[in-house]
C-alpha cells in the first residue's frame, strides 16, 4: 500500500479494519465458538472491494501478453483467446505463475476452457 501514497493514517485505519477479525458459525440455532479470520475482508463492507481493488491494482498492470482481467468485487476473471489452444493453455499457465509468485491463490477448480470452432 505504501506504493500507492496512502496518508498514514488511512494504512493505519486499514490496518485496524482488517486486524483481530473474530467470526462464527450458527448452524440450527447453534452457535460455535468464535474463532479468528486471518485472510479476507469483512462480507458486506462497502470498503472492502475497494481494498480489494487496491491490493490487486498491480498485478493487474502487469498482466501478460494478450491476458485480459476482468474484476467484480472480489473477484478476478483471468482470460484470453487464440487460433490455437496450445498458446491459450501457455498464457493461462504464465497468468497462474505469475500470480501465484505475487501472493494471489487462484481457485484451480474454477478454471475452465471454452474452445468455439
């Protein structure tokens, strides 16, 4: 965040926001104990895709060649098209590295392949 010139005080506020996150579940009027959430931000916050907009910022810029991103939220759509499979499966697989080299766990059982003739 410090790449992006944030006033202290707001990363100190973010900080907070995120920090000694408490949560349970409540299962047919039961609750569990509470337990801490050490990733994420807080469901329903209208901060928190802006976070998530923040924090992905840059490894958004530096997308490979003919990788496009698509965001929502918090979510990100990784894609692109070609002639041939071969090179869609190679700039999927160089997106994946390089996202996972910056931090990002992409859900593999999400990804998908759509091939029009």
């Amino acid at each position: 965040m410090n790449n992006l010139r944030l006033l202290e005080y707001l990363v100190c506020w973010i900080i907070s926001f995120l920090s000694d996150r408490k949560a349970y579940v409540e299962l047919e009027n039961q609750l569990s104990r509470a337990f801490e959430i050490h990733s994420g931000t807080p469901q329903g916050s209208p901060i928190s895709p802006v976070l998530y907009i923040l924090y992905t910022v840059d490894s958004m810029n530096s997308n490979a060649s003919g990788m496009e991103y698509g965001l929502f939220a918090d979510d990100t759509t990784i894609y692109t098209s070609s002639n041939t499979t071969t090179t869609v499966r190679d700039r999927l697989a160089e997106s994946i590295y390089t996202l996972k080299k910056k931090g990002f766990l992409p859900n593999l059982k999400r990804i998908f392949t759509l091939i029009q003739q």
